[in-house]
C-alpha cells in the first residue's frame, strides 16, 4: 500500500557518465578500455529501448559479465548475447531486433 512506501529512503539515481562507465567495466573485467566502448555504447543503445519493448536496460553488471566473457576468450557477438540480450527478454522478435542493434554498433 502507498504508506509503506513512506517508511523508506529512496534515492534514485542514472548510469554512469560514458568515460566512468568504460572505466569501470575495463577495471572490474580485464577487457582494455578500448574493446569495453562499444559494449558500453552498445549497452546505452539498449537502455534508450527500456519502456518501449522491454522492461529492463542493460545494467552496468551485464556489462561487466559481457567483457568478462570477452577478456576469457569469447567471441564479442557471442559474449554480447549470452551476458547482455539474453538476461532482458525471452521474445524471439525482441531478441532479433536488439541482435539487429548489436551488429550495427559491435563490428
């Protein structure tokens, strides 16, 4: 009920800034700042969709998982499917369209 709310601090907050993010990802996975940017830039295009068909974005934990995945030795298009479109929708449509989307921003 709305009162319960009341009993709580809430403090809401965005993503990281573009360079902070890319930081962050490239300490936390290994992945050099270079190959993090587009999964970074990627990742803010999938955000942009939040709302509209899906109900998620892409939360910098994913990332984090992608260039993880990446820095082991998986292939990007790969990394990029399993750690970051897989975790936000189980629609096969939905999938291809942000498939779409990864192919124009990951070479």
């Amino acid at each position: 009920k709305p009162s319960t709310r009341q009993r709580f601090v809430a403090i809401e907050f965005d993503f990281l800034p573009r360079a902070a993010e890319i930081a962050v990802v490239a300490q936390e996975s290994g992945l050099a700042e270079e190959r993090v940017a587009p999964l970074v830039d990627l990742a803010a295009r999938l955000r942009a969709l939040k709302g509209h068909d899906l109900e998620e974005g892409v939360s910098t934990r994913l990332l984090v998982y992608c260039a993880s995945l990446v820095e082991a030795g998986m292939p990007v298009r790969e990394a990029v499917l399993a750690a970051m479109i897989e975790p936000l929708t189980d629609e096969r449509d939905i999938r291809t369209a942000l498939l779409e989307i990864a192919g124009s921003v990951i070479p």
